[in-house]
C-alpha cells in the first residue's frame, strides 16, 4: 500500500471517529494549549502498528517519536510513542491511534506464537494468515502477520487462483477446473482446496501447484501425503493444510510433512494488546490564548 493510499485510509478513520468534533475537549481545553502525552503498553506482546500510530498523530499535526519498533517485543509500562503537539489534536486522534496499533500488535503476538509452536516440531515451516480479516482492516492484519513473520497469503482475489469447494459444485471436477486455467492462459500458480486424501492426489494429478488440504485431521494429512508419494507426485505440489489450526494443535500439524499451514486465528481471534495515552505535561500556550466557548462550529475541518 502506498503512502498516499494509507493516509486515505488513515482520514477515513479519523473522520469517523471524529464526527462533527470532540464536543468535550473543544469546552474544556483551548485550542492553543500544547502537551507532551506518552503511548504506553500496559501488557507483554509484540508490537505492531506503532508506524500507522504515528501517521494518524501526524495526520492531525501532532509530533510523534517512535520509541518501540514494529516487531519488538514489549512489556507492560514501555513507551511506545512519545508524542507532543496541540491537545485537542492528541486526545482527537487517541482513540483511533490506540485501537489501530492494539488490534494489530494483538494479530503479530498470535502469530508469533503460531510460528514459535509450529516451528519446534518443523523449522521449515511457514505460518500463513487466510483473508478471514475484518473488512476495510484488511493491510493492517495483514501487515501484522508479516511483522511477526508471518506470510499473508493472498491480499485479495485478484492475487493468485484458488480453487475452492463453491467453486467445484458450480463448475465440476477438481479436473476440469484445474484444465479450464492450464488452457486459459497463465495464471501463475494454481491453488485447489481439497477435503479429502483423494481429492488431493486428484489436484496433483490434475496439475495443481498448490493442494490445500482443508478441515483434514493430521492422519488424514499424512494418508494424503502417502498417496502423492506413491505416485511421485509430492515433490511438485506445495502442501497446505488449513481449517481449525490454533495453537493448541498448530504444533501437531506441523510434524505432518506439510509446507504452509494457514490458519484464520490470529485475524479472527486474537486479543488486543492492551494499551493507554497518558498526558505528561503541558509545555504552553502559543498565541494569545482564546476563551472556552460551549458553542462549536460544525463547518470547519474536524481534525
């Protein structure tokens, strides 16, 4: 996602929580008053998010000082970001700044784990995200997954074919699906989602470069994985196993011989990584300072 692209995402964020104003912060402070307010992390986790964090201060023109990067780890009371600008602007943009880098720092903690399971069993392995996500928030779980070293997966549809079980019952075999894109042109890489271990010798058998191994337990993975070998057929495929992987069994799956596991976990139930703003102090009044008026005008820029 380009710079330009992400500030458009970033506005849009700020305009919804900003709504026709901060209706609390224009009667109590005034609009010359500038603080110094600190990011704090108030659990252990991974961090995530702390570069979109400072773009939505800046956005508002608020200074912020990056003081944890992306990818490290953080325990409670660190400072994450150190912030100093117009008040309002730091309270405005709180929340939105807040939640951002929580959710996202929650996904990169859950795929971290995933990846340090799953990787004691087979240090091979690759933990992929699904697009499970929540809609709009897409990048931002995405890029979480790739800060804990995670692979994404597909970003959207238009990123790599795959074929799944709608798919097969509106237009038939894994077979004739697979020769529909072969005859069709290049595509790049074919992907089919398999349920069962003789479907997924019929994907490899049919040229499938990728075979998702879907909802199977880990025997009926290693059952799959022995058909392909009979038929030296397991070399040329990659091997995904999808469908109920969290931490508990990611482990297991792992010692199954599969490349990728992907696993909708950490976008779909991971927890926030709990954080809070904190003002430290105020560091003055620039202009001559106006008085606190109730009244709010509704036609000038919200943020």
């Amino acid at each position: 996602m380009t710079d330009i692209f992400l500030r458009k995402k970033i506005r849009e964020m700020l305009a919804e929580d900003f709504g026709r104003g901060d209706v609390t912060s224009e009667v109590l402070i005034k609009p010359n008053l500038r603080a110094k307010a600190e990011v704090i992390s108030k659990q252990e986790g991974m961090l995530a998010g702390a570069r979109e964090a400072a773009m939505i201060f800046r956005e508002v023109g608020v200074r912020a000082k990056i003081r944890h990067r992306d990818g490290e780890n953080i325990q409670p009371g660190d400072v994450v970001l150190e912030l100093e600008g117009p008040a309002r602007k730091i309270l405005g943009a709180e929340r939105v700044a807040l939640n951002l880098m929580m959710r996202m720092s929650g996904i990169a903690t859950v795929t971290r784990e995933l990846i340090e399971r799953a990787r004691r069993k087979n240090p091979k392995i690759v933990i992929a995200a699904t697009r499970k996500t929540a809609p709009l928030l897409k990048y931002f779980d995405k890029r979480a997954v790739k800060v804990a070293g995670g692979w994404p997966h597909r970003f959207d549809l238009s990123d790599q074919v795959l074929i799944k079980d709608n798919h097969l019952r509106l237009v038939g075999p894994i077979t004739m699906a697979v020769r529909k894109f072969k005859e069709q042109g290049n595509y790049g890489k074919i992907e089919v989602e398999t349920t069962t271990p003789e479907e997924a010798l019929e994907a490899a058998r049919a040229g499938a470069d990728i075979v998702m191994l879907d909802n199977m337990s880990p025997s009926q993975i290693r059952q799959a994985i022995r058909l392909l070998g009979r038929e030296g057929l397991r070399k040329r495929v990659t091997l995904e196993a999808s469908g109920g992987i969290t931490p508990a069994n990611v482990a297991e799956y792992a010692t199954t011989g599969v490349d990728i596991i992907s696993t909708s976990y950490m976008t779909m139930r991971a927890c926030a990584i709990d954080m809070s703003l904190k003002v430290k102090e105020i560091v003055g009044v620039r202009g001559q300072a106006n008085p606190v008026s109730g009244a709010r005008n509704h036609n000038r820029k919200r943020f």
